[in-house]
C-alpha cells in the first residue's frame, strides 16, 4: 500500500520542517492555555489600596 503525501512532504527536510512547525504550535498553545486560561483576577480598588499601604508587612526578610 503506498503512501499518498503531498509533495513536500515526500521529501525528509519537508518532513522535517512540518514537523518542527507542528510541535512549535503546539508548544505555543500550551504555553498561552497555561498562562491566559481564561482565569483573570479581577481586584478590587480597597484590596489594592490595603496592599499598597501595608507592602512591608507582607515582605518577610
């Protein structure tokens, strides 16, 4: 049974290349679901003004 490939990939540095673009993409899509899943913290204005003014407290040496 033969492989029907399309013609860049009938050659191994077409092959290669597909494959290098592939595991990029998925690296990428990992990387962007790993950090922007959707998951958005959403302060409020007297959090951050009481993180502001007590920004040493919350520090330990």
């Amino acid at each position: 049974m033969k492989k029907f490939l399309p013609d860049f990939l009938q050659h191994p540095l077409g092959r290669e290349i597909a494959l290098a673009i592939a595991i990029k993409l998925l690296v990428i899509v990992a990387i962007f679901y790993a950090f922007f899943d959707g998951r958005a913290v959403d302060p409020d204005a007297d959090s951050v003004a009481d993180r502001l003014v007590n920004s040493q407290q919350h520090t330990s040496p």
